[in-house]
C-alpha cells in the first residue's frame, strides 16, 4: 500500500488565492488534517467566466467531500483572501481559525456600510472587514477558537508537519490593531473614514501572515501577499 504523504492543493479560485492542505493523521476521523489557507473571493463577476476552470472555493469543497476543517487561516484581510474563506467556513464550519487580530477584537467591529464607499476597491475592502467579523463569529458559534500567531512560532498541526510563523512580530500585530481601531473609531466622519481605509488597504498585503510548513524534508514557503518590505523578523 502507498504511504500517505502530505498534499498541497493550490485551488483555482481566479484572483485571489486558497491553499488546501490534507496531511496524514490518525486521531482525525478520516485519518486526515485538513487545513484552508484563504478562499479567494466571494465576487459573482470574479466566476462569470470559467473556462480556466476557475471554482469557487466552496463548490470545490463540496465536490471533494470535505465538510470538515481543523485549521483555516486568514492571511490578511482582502476580499479576494478573506471572503471565499467565509464561504468554505460556512459549508465546513473550522475548530481553529488563525489571523492576525486579538482574537476577541471582532466583537468591537460594528457593520461598515459599503454604500460610501467611493469606487469598486473601498467596497471590497469593506466588504472583507465585515466579512471578518462574520467569519470569527461564526467560528466561535461553532465552538471553534481563534489564535493570532506570531513570528518565532513553531506549530505541530499534524504528524510530520510543522508550521513556523515568520510574521508577523507582535509590533506588528499591534499596529494592525491600532490602525483596525483609528479606522472604526473615525466611521462618523466619512472623509476622515475613507483617508484611512485607502492607508489601510494599500498597507494590508504587508500585515500577512508569513508561513513555513515544514513536512519531513520538505519546505513549503507560503507569504499571503507580502512583499521584502513586510517581513520584519523573528520576535526576539
């Protein structure tokens, strides 16, 4: 009998980008992990065409049987990231959800009404913060749990299969959350609002969640949508 080995499907999701990954592991019911690293996007027009064989994360998930995720993670907050992870958690409800936000934040979100927004981008950037706080909640409901990991973390989430957090630091988590709170907070004062959901969204690729999995010896390095400026370092 072949051995079972580690599988990484980079799913045709169009623009955007969602990572499955099924691994080994004999205390899962199916003797295996299952993780989703993003979800692409929610768009309707981002499916109209498929003649690449584009799919929506969720009818890909359906169509594999998978009704069950041990680990999603939210690499950044971006609408072709983040919304289709909604979706797939919808159908396979995650145990544990990794992003880059104190955990409990979610709950201080109040709904941003996308109707100001001034062109296509502010709305899906809307879109993808209401869609965060949606997922979290649904996360918890289902008596999932949801983690920030930082960088110099090294996480055991299968047999054989390690996950190091390369980014982002702790100052940097703490920048996100401040820049998170500074945007709701001025929601009341719609140009103020918009200054900064413009300066949040340029900067969001560079708050991504940096991964090395590590599986026997194999690396797999997976940056979200960071660039050489975004990688900060290990906290010391």
């Amino acid at each position: 009998m072949e051995e079972k080995k580690l599988t990484v499907t980079f799913v045709n999701v169009g623009y955007g980008e969602a990572i499955l990954l099924e691994s080994p592991d004999p205390s899962k019911p199916d003797g295996v992990f299952t993780a989703l690293i993003d979800g692409g996007s929610a768009e309707d027009s981002e499916f109209a065409d498929r003649s690449s064989g584009r799919v929506r994360i969720e009818e890909y998930l359906e169509k594999r049987g998978i009704r069950r995720l041990d680990l999603a993670v939210s690499t950044h907050i971006h609408e072709d990231h983040l919304c289709g992870l909604l979706r797939a958690a919808r159908i396979a409800p995650p145990a544990v959800l990794w992003q880059t936000l104190p955990p409990d934040l979610y709950r201080s979100l109040r709904p941003l009404d996308g109707s100001v927004a001034r062109n296509l981008s502010e709305n899906k950037f809307m879109q993808a913060l209401n869609d965060y706080g949606t997922l979290c909640a649904l996360v918890e409901d289902h008596g999932g749990t949801i983690l920030a990991p930082k960088s110099g973390q090294e996480l055991v989430i299968a047999p054989d299969l390690t996950v190091q957090i390369l980014s982002p630091s702790t100052k940097k988590q703490l920048a996100l959350a401040d820049e998170i709170n500074a945007l709701y907070n001025s929601a009341n004062v719609c140009s103020t609002f918009l200054q900064r959901l413009d300066a949040l969204d340029a900067r969001m690729n560079n708050y991504s969640l940096i991964l090395r999995l590590n599986y026997r010896d194999t690396r797999i390095l997976l940056p979200g949508d960071t660039n050489v400026t975004g990688y900060d370092g290990i906290d010391p």
